[in-house]
C-alpha cells in the first residue's frame, strides 16, 4: 500500500503506476495545513482504477475528521484509514456515517472498508476493540515509523531489526489475528533511499504475523514485494502438501507424512495460507502488467 498525498494528483498518477498492491491518498501529514481543503475537495477528482484507493483521514483531534469521512465516502474509494486511532466508539460512528453515505450513493452497505492506524500506546491497548468495532474493520496498520508518534509515545530506541517496538508490535498483531483480522500491516519505513534496512525490518515483520507493508516512495514497493510473496519453491512444497493431505483425507486418513513431516489439518491450514498469498501477489502482478501494456 503506497502513500501519496492528495494535495499531488501527479504523485497519485505514478502511485497507481508504481505496481503497488493499493495506493493510500493522504490527506493527514504530508499535507501543509493551508493544503488541506483543497485536498479534500480533490478527493472527487480520484481516476478510476483497478488498483483499490483507500484514503487516510486526519485524526478526531484535529477538527477535521468528519469532513474527511464524508469526502472520502462520496469519492467511491475503497476504504478509509483512520490515523491515530485510539476509540473504538469513534470507530461505531465512523462506521454508522459511512453505511449512511453508501445508501444515499447506492453503494453496498459496508463495502467502504475501515482500517485503524495504531500510533500509540493507547492504540495498542484497545487494537482488539478497534478490530471489532465494525465488520468493515478489514485490516490494521502498526505504526512502525522512525521518529514516529508511536516510538515517541512508548520513548523507546527505533531500529531496523525493531527490538524497541518488539513487544508494540506483537501485542498489535495478537490482538488483530485474535479479532480475526487476516491482513495486518506494518506501517511506513522512513529512510526509502535505505533498502537494505527496509528488507530487515520487512522480514520481522513478516515473520510475527504480519502480511505486508505500507510504503511511501515507489522505489520500496519491489522490496516489500520480495520479502512478503512467499517463494516459488515454497509455495510448490505448500502445494503438494494440501494435495497429499486432501487425497488422504479422501482415503479416510488426516495425517500423513510429506516430505519426512507429519501433516495434518493444522500444518494444511498454514500452507493453504501460503497458497493464497501466493495468488494474490500473482493477481496484483497481472494486473500492474496489463497497465504497463495499456500505458505503452
């Protein structure tokens, strides 16, 4: 999920060329203040797209939430990320006001989706209340970034192998998967010129739970492709395990032995996990290829 900021529909533009899975149309920090209502507005002028849009709005403190919600809602954009998310209540109304905007529009209730980004300690505390304050509550996003809120909210030490956001980060991620979320993300890597340290940070991430990365320069995006597809090799080895179980199963027996492992319905449910990530990332791939050829 690429961030561009709404105040640059030209940064918009290549955001949506750049073969990014989702494009994030800012309208919070890398907006000026005096920017602000005109990004807003120009939320309407948003092209249509197969890359889903979502849009991060301002936070309740700032005064200026509510407008946010209500452009975004009207500008047909697949979902809304709410910065700075701490209250779950909020979350309720944010939820009723957009169910409100989708019948005036014709819209399906309930498919604008809604995402918490967790950017305090409060925030990680009530991640599990966040997660369930709405069934358009799709995913959450950890607030991951150097010198960000929440590394100056916790006043611990940022790294790329994140031994200061450790514990942050885990809880975040228990807390989403025992809500039942199946895509968390970790949030922004800063430096976007340091790919080397990007790779480090994605690998933690991918290996506590976490499915993808938010990224704010074009040239992140293969990166954070790289680490979260899992490799071919992997995902054949997946592939033939469910195939041998499902024959198994088939034959009245749920555990077998693959490759010198046992098998059984729980290492299944993990390799069909794989598999589908895997597709996912071949869609996406598709799809950036038929806009490069639509381009040229």
């Amino acid at each position: 999920m690429l961030f561009a900021p709404a105040n640059r529909p030209d940064l918009v533009g290549k955001a949506l060329a750049s073969g990014t899975d989702a494009v994030l149309v800012d309208l919070e920090d890398s907006v000026p203040l005096e920017a602000k209502v005109a990004a807003r507005n120009g939320l309407r002028d948003l092209p249509r797209t197969d890359v889903p849009m979502y849009v991060r709005v301002n936070g309740a403190e700032t005064g200026m939430l509510w407008e946010d919600v209500v452009a975004a809602g009207q500008a047909d954009v697949d979902g809304i990320v709410v910065a700075k998310a701490e209250d779950p209540d909020l979350f309720g109304r944010i939820d009723g006001a957009l169910t409100a905007l989708e019948i005036a529009s014709g819209r399906t209730p309930g498919s604008i989706h809604l995402i918490p980004l967790i950017e305090s300690a409060i925030g990680v505390r009530q991640t599990y209340a966040l997660c369930t304050s709405a069934p358009r509550v799709v995913s959450v996003l950890f607030g991951s970034g150097e010198q960000g809120d929440l590394v100056a909210d916790l006043g611990c030490e940022w790294t790329p192998e994140g031994t200061g956001l450790m514990h942050a980060r885990s809880e975040v991620l228990l807390a989403a998967r025992a809500a039942g979320i199946q895509s968390p993300m970790d949030a922004v890597f800063m430096n976007f010129r340091d790919h080397d340290a990007l790779r480090v940070e994605c690998g933690l991430a991918r290996r506590l739970g976490y499915v993808g990365k938010t990224a704010i320069h074009p040239g992140q995006v293969p990166v954070i492709h790289e680490v979260f597809t899992p490799p071919a090799g992997e995902v054949e080895r997946q592939r033939r395990i469910v195939a041998a179980f499902d024959e198994a199963v088939a034959a009245g027996s749920a555990s077998i032995s693959v490759d010198g492992r046992m098998v059984d319905y729980a290492v299944v449910r993990t390799a069909r996990t794989v598999i589908a990530r895997a597709e996912a990332a071949e869609r996406a791939s598709r799809r950036t290829a038929h806009q490069l050829e639509d381009a040229t």
